[in-house]
C-alpha cells in the first residue's frame, strides 16, 4: 500500500487527471477548488474534496498542508491565483509546491516566489507529473496497454555495482532492461564535458554504474516495487 499524501489545487481537466492518476495509485489525494461542480465531479475519486477559495490563508491554514508530501497547483487561466496560491503554501511549510505555468514570463515570476519545480503543459503531461511525483527515479515513461510501461530510471542505490544477471530483472521483478543509457567524459574543443550515449543490448555481466539511466519495460507495479526495493537498499 502506497501511504503518501498529495494534494491537488484546481481540479478542471488537467489537475483532475493528476489527481486521477495519483488516487489510481493508491496515495490518499486532497482535491480543492473553489468551483463546487468539479468538486462534484471528482469526490468519489479521491480521498477529500472540498469546495475551498486556495487564495485565502485562513481556509488552506485549516487544511494541515504541511503534513502532506506535495501540493500540485493546476489552477488554469487565473495565474495571480496561481501566484498568491503558492506564497500562501511556501509560507505554511508545504514540503514541495509544484505549480503549472504558462510559458516563460509566467515561469520567471515562479522562480522568483520560491517555487524550484514547474509545469508547462508543453512540457508535462498529467500522467507524467504523477508518475514523476510518485517515483523521482522515473525520468520519463511511456504507458502501454494493460497497466505496463516503458520507463527510464535512474539507477537506485541497491542496484549500483552490480551485474544485470546479479540484479535479476526478469526472474526477481518480472520485468525487462532493454538498454542502459550511460554518461561517458569526453573532450570537444579542448573542453572537458559529459555525453550520454545508449551501449545497445546489455550483457548478462554488464555492471550498473551510478550515472546509468536505465529502460526497462514491465508491468506499473513491478517498476515501482523495483524502484522501492533498491532505494532502501
């Protein structure tokens, strides 16, 4: 059972799909607008809606924010909203506010309030910013039919230093590593830089290193039971 928190502000078709995916994944999702018809809407899909106006203090005081993992702010075109939102939660000790923005002035004026993670919709996908929010390992994933995927990780703790056939994808998480992605030094113009470059079809001693991105593809759940063994390694 997944026990983290998250909470959702603005549930109109972008935040409701985040708050969707993260239910669906067994966190427990606090959902807040101020519009009681899509309060209305998402009430049975996630653990707490409520009706509430996220620019007034007094209200997201009441909601012990503090105490959840995440806040996602997908407040749509009221961007001062958006902004007054995110002062109120830095200001409440919210662990990590994540807010959308629409291009790069709305971005700047973010950065500029405190907040150090940004959604663009051309950038971020619902579905991306929930899985990302569950498991930070995932650099990107591409979900397939019957609740499997295609995920780019970043190599966990547990899984550095060791060989493919140590780890033991397939026959310990039933999943498949199509390939490594790995950070290799080089020199252009006498200048020292890194190049990440796919080694194809990994060998059964291929060791992991702490810079590989791996690609693996298996079922949602192996992927995080993955992630999660290794992490706490």
């Amino acid at each position: 059972m997944n026990y983290s928190k998250f909470a959702v502000v603005g549930v109109g078709r972008y935040g409701h799909t985040i708050a969707k995916r993260l239910a669906e994944k067994g966190t427990q999702v606090f959902a807040f607008d101020p519009d009681e018809e899509k309060i209305e809407m998402i009430k049975d899909e996630v653990a707490y809606a409520v009706t509430l106006d996220a620019t007034d203090l007094r209200a997201l005081r009441m909601q012990n924010l503090d105490e959840l993992d995440a806040v996602v702010v997908a407040i749509g075109e009221n961007f001062e909203a958006t902004v007054l939102t995110c002062v109120h939660l830095i200001d409440l000790g919210v662990k990590r506010v994540i807010a959308r923005a629409s291009g790069d002035h709305q971005r700047l004026i973010l950065e500029k309030i405190g907040v150090t993670e940004i959604l663009t919709p051309e950038d971020e996908v619902a579905n991306v910013v929930a899985e990302k929010l569950l498991n930070p390992n995932i650099v990107s994933f591409l979900q397939l039919p019957d609740e499997h995927e295609i995920a780019e990780i970043i190599a966990p703790k547990g899984v550095i230093g060791r060989t493919i056939e140590e780890i033991g994808f397939r026959n310990k998480y039933e999943m498949t590593l199509i390939t490594i992605k790995r950070a290799y030094e080089v020199t252009k113009n006498g200048e020292d830089t890194t190049e990440e470059h796919i080694i194809g079809v990994p060998k059964s001693e291929t060791p992991i290193k702490e810079s590989d991105t791996l690609v693996v593809f298996g079922a949602a759940k192996s992927v995080q039971r993955f992630i999660e063994i290794n992490e706490s390694l």
